[in-house]
C-alpha cells in the first residue's frame, strides 16, 4: 500500500521482457515509479517500447572492451567518467 517504486532487479529483466512490459506500462497508470537494473544486452526495438514507461534505469555493462573504449574516450577528451558520458558515446 505505501509501494512507490518497483524496480527490475537481482535477475536480468530482459529475460522476462513481456513481464517487465506489462508491469511498467501498469505502474505508469497507477503513478507509480520503475527503475530497471540490466547489463543492457536489449535489442532496439523492445527498448524503445519499454522506454516510455521506465523513470530510471542501471546499466551495468559487462562488455569490457565497450567500456575499456569509452572510458579510454573519456579520458582523452579531459571528460569525468559519468554515465551520461557512458549514454552519450553509446548512442554515436
């Protein structure tokens, strides 16, 4: 009764795709806040539908030459290392 967030954690949400959909596109009806915890293995499609309906999201890239190569990015511009950075050079 007093929930105001569910968030999509501890197992990879992308897993149970149609479950997390369904869930987020309710809790964005009843007010109620998602955040969505991944390792952002997620095709284009389905996350650009998820998207609308999610407040937060934690990527925890597992990919360490994708994250080698930004950080790496980052550094040679003079940037922090935030994960907007991260988000920035990802969408390049």
């Amino acid at each position: 009764n007093n929930c105001n967030t569910i968030a999509f954690a501890h197992t990879e949400p992308t897993v149970f795709f149609e479950y997390v959909f369904d869930t987020a596109k309710k809790a964005r009806e009843k007010n109620l806040k998602t955040v969505f915890a991944s390792c952002g293995y997620i095709q284009e499609k389905p996350l650009r539908e998820l998207a609308p309906y999610l407040d937060a999201a934690i990527i925890d890239v597992l990919d360490t030459e994708i994250m080698d190569a930004t950080i790496s990015g980052d550094v040679l511009m003079n940037k922090f290392i935030y994960s907007d950075s991260y988000l920035k050079s990802a969408r390049m």
